[in-house]
C-alpha cells in the first residue's frame, strides 16, 4: 500500500500539535489553579457584598440625604483621620465609602490639622509645589511593607456609612467574614500560588511572593501560546469537517466526549482565554508590561514625556477650599448621565481635586470619564471622556479590566466566568486525551493463529 504524502500543512499541523501537548502537560497543573481561583473571583465584588450586606444595602431609604461633606466630618471625628476619597453610587439603596487615613504627625509630635473643610495651612501664592517624583518619595517602602492605614500607613480604611441617617456602618479593618477570608485565598491562589501565606523564602533571598508571581505569570505566557496552538489545530484538513468542531457529539463513548468537550469548548471560548492570557503577565512582569504598552504605542519611559503636572491656585484671603457638592455640581454639568462618583480629594494645599464618573447597568463599561478640578474656585484644569480617547489609549486604560472581565460590565463578568469555567477543565480534559492516545499506543498486536 503506498503511504499518502504529506503536505507542509500536515508537518506543521504536526508541529504545532506537539507544542500544544506538551506545554500544555507542562503548565497544566499550574493553569488549572490560576483558572479555578480566577473563575471564582470574577464575582470577588458580589460575593464580598452578599457575605456583608449590612455594609453595603440600605433598608430604609429616605427622601433625601445628607451632604457628601458633612458625611465626610461625621467619619473624620469618628475614625480622628482624614478622609482621602469617597464613593457615592447612583443607586439609592447602596452606602457611601469613605476612604481615611490616620492624620500625619509632624517632627514635634502634634497633629498637622487637615480635615474636610481646610487641609493642612495653605501654602503662599507662588509657592512651588513638589515634583510628581519627589512628592510621592519615600512612599513606596511602607505600602510595600503593607502597614494598615490605622498605623499610618499602607492603604486607607474603608468606612460605610448610611447617607440618610450619618450612621457609620463599619470598616473595612474590621471585614471579617468567611466569605471575605475566602476570597481573600482565591486571589493569593490566583497571583501567587499561597506561596506569600509562607514566611521563609523558599528560593534563595527571593520574597515567595515574587516567586509566585513569576510561576503564574511564566504560566500563563505558556497558556496563551497553548491558545493560539490550539486555534491552529482546530481548522480541520478538509473543509466539510469544520461542523464536528462546533459541536459535542453526546451520543459517542466517553473518550470523544471527553475530545469533543476539549475541542469544541476550548474554540467557542479561544478569544476570552486569548485576552485573559495576554493581559495576565501584566501582573507579574514589569518587562513584559512595558512591552504591551510599547506595542500599543502608549509606553512613557521614566522621566520622559511626563504628563504636564496640575495645580490648584489660591485665591486671596481664602484658605478653605469648596466642598464636594460644589466639585459634583460641576461633574453633573459635563458628565450629564446617571452614575456612580469617585471623588479624590487634595493631597496638600496646591493639589487638585480629581472626580470620576463611572456609568452603571448591565452593559455599563468599567471605564470612568475624568475631571481635574481647582481646590479652590471649582475651575476645570482637565476633562477626559474615555470615549474621545483614540483607540489604543481606550486598549492600554482597558488592559486590568480585560483580565478581569468587568470591562463591560456584568455582562462581561458572566462570559468571563463561563470561558473560566471552560479554561479550567481544558488541562484535565487535554491530559485524558494523550493519556487515551498513549494507551492506544501501548496496545499489544494480536497474534496471528495460523
């Protein structure tokens, strides 16, 4: 009988089939985790609030509420910190967050006064503020060192509040739930494999947390090229086979289930594991970053082409700034659409006020239109509506939010969720498959009786 030729596309089909099973087996193990805990954190947000809901929903909701800054000095005498950020949602039935530090100390050791209404004491007309870089030094080490806000350090605590009544809910210092530990473990699980939740470095003088973040990272790469591999050995030989890959035959025996379920699942699901898999190393790798942004023409090197930095100007005879009805005020009047508000206050006496605008609904993209305002007269310093933003710098702002699947909203949670799902069966139903085919091989010839 003489052996049928092979093409170049059967040699490269060949090829790439071998790529995809054996980085596939090597990664295996290790993308099944990340896809598991990814999977679960999807819905990290509904989960947390379902487990706490006296944090998050109002029972009995009144005609009006209070003001966002009067609701702000409520949790600055309450918590003796200062608030930093606040959040105010749309929707009539959530509470408000209002993010707080401890109040900086100065070499005497006396409070430096900075509550909602005044700051700290102004600064002189002309005064120069600090560079970006020399403002923000020395802050790095004790956020990495995660001291809690209540220290001083580290990020600030979260307070819900009741915007009807004034009443202060709890804190995010105090969260204590199984769901919260939970999820709490998904996400280690995820980025860094629980290597963190050991103390003793486990390679060399390399923190585990580092260690992780490299596995999974290195792991996810492997995955993604297990992706393209896996579209290019999808695409049948002859065109008339292209129906058996779009469907799972029910009626066959186990193993072609089992091949149909690889097969087909891992093609409906390719595009979202491809962008889960390409944005995933974001995390993990600075180089790799970089790279991204350098392809989407969005990469800015240290100390070069840096953003034109803004300030606040301070008006004669006045050392207070307007309050946060006046900054919303100004918000709803170019943001004219129902939305959720994120409010950054001033850091110092020349910093500006930055407001965020995020739609909300099930379609509701994650991205928020951006307002830079004065402290001091509500002027408009910067206006970016993400929609007016060419398409790469939409891509590059995306880039979080493409891996974790709210980048339009719930509607994108529940794809993602369901391609997740689907990513995490794919190294166990891969692995039956070459564990079928080796037995295949293994088989003993039957005997000829002569």
């Amino acid at each position: 009988m003489v052996k049928k030729k092979r093409t170049k596309w059967d040699i490269t089909r060949k090829l790439l089939n071998d790529i995809h099973l054996w980085i596939g087996l090597a990664s295996g193990l290790i993308v099944l985790l990340v896809c598991f805990s990814g999977t679960i954190y999807v819905f990290n947000t509904e989960i947390r609030e379902a487990a706490n809901p006296e944090l998050f929903k109002i029972i009995e909701v009144k005609h009006t509420r209070l003001t966002p800054e009067g609701l702000a000095l409520k949790v600055e005498q309450a918590s003796l910190g200062k608030v930093v950020a606040m959040k105010i949602p749309a929707n009539p039935q959530h509470t408000w967050q209002f993010s707080v530090r401890k109040k900086e100390i100065d070499k005497g050791g006396s409070k430096v006064e900075t509550d909602i209404q005044g700051q700290r004491p102004a600064a002189q007309e002309g005064e120069k503020r600090p560079h970006k870089k020399e403002h923000n030094k020395g802050r790095g080490k004790d956020e990495k060192k995660g001291k809690s806000a209540e220290k001083g350090g580290g990020r600030p605590v979260i307070y819900y509040v009741n915007p009807y009544t004034g009443e202060i809910l709890g804190n995010s210092a105090s969260l204590k739930s199984s769901a919260v530990n939970f999820m709490g473990y998904m996400f280690s699980l995820h980025r860094w494999l629980l290597l963190d939740k050991i103390e003793k470095p486990i390679f060399g003088e390399l923190e585990n947390r580092k260690l992780g973040s490299y596995i999974t990272g290195t792991a996810t790469i492997i995955f993604t090229l297990g992706v393209i591999t896996g579209i290019a050995i999808w695409f049948p030989r002859k065109m008339k086979s292209w129906k058996q890959g779009l469907k799972v035959k029910w009626s066959g025996s186990w193993k072609r289930i089992n091949h149909d379920l690889h097969n087909t699942l891992g093609f409906y699901s390719c595009i979202f594991l491809f962008l889960m898999g390409i944005t995933g190393p974001l995390f993990s790798f600075s180089w790799y970053r970089d790279g991204l942004r350098m392809t989407l023409g969005t990469y800015k090197a240290e100390g070069k082409g840096e953003e034109k930095v803004l300030s606040s100007k301070l008006i004669s005879g006045r050392t207070n700034r307007l309050t946060v009805t006046d900054y919303l005020t100004v918000a709803n009047n170019i943001f004219d659409y129902s939305g959720d508000y994120s409010v950054n206050l001033p850091k110092d006496s020349a910093g500006t006020v930055n407001v965020m605008k995020y739609k909300n609904g099930f379609f509701a993209p994650s991205a928020a239109d951006k307002l830079t305002l004065d402290q001091y007269s509500g002027k408009v310093l910067d206006v970016v509506k993400f929609s007016d933003l060419p398409f790469n710098e939409r891509i590059s702002g995306s880039l979080k939010s493409l891996h974790l699947g709210d980048v339009y909203g719930m509607f994108t949670k529940l794809i993602y969720f369901l391609a997740c799902l689907i990513a995490t069966s794919l190294p166990v139903t891969g692995t039956l498959i070459w564990l079928n085919k080796m037995k295949k091989k293994k088989k003993p010839m039957k005997a000829l009786v002569i």
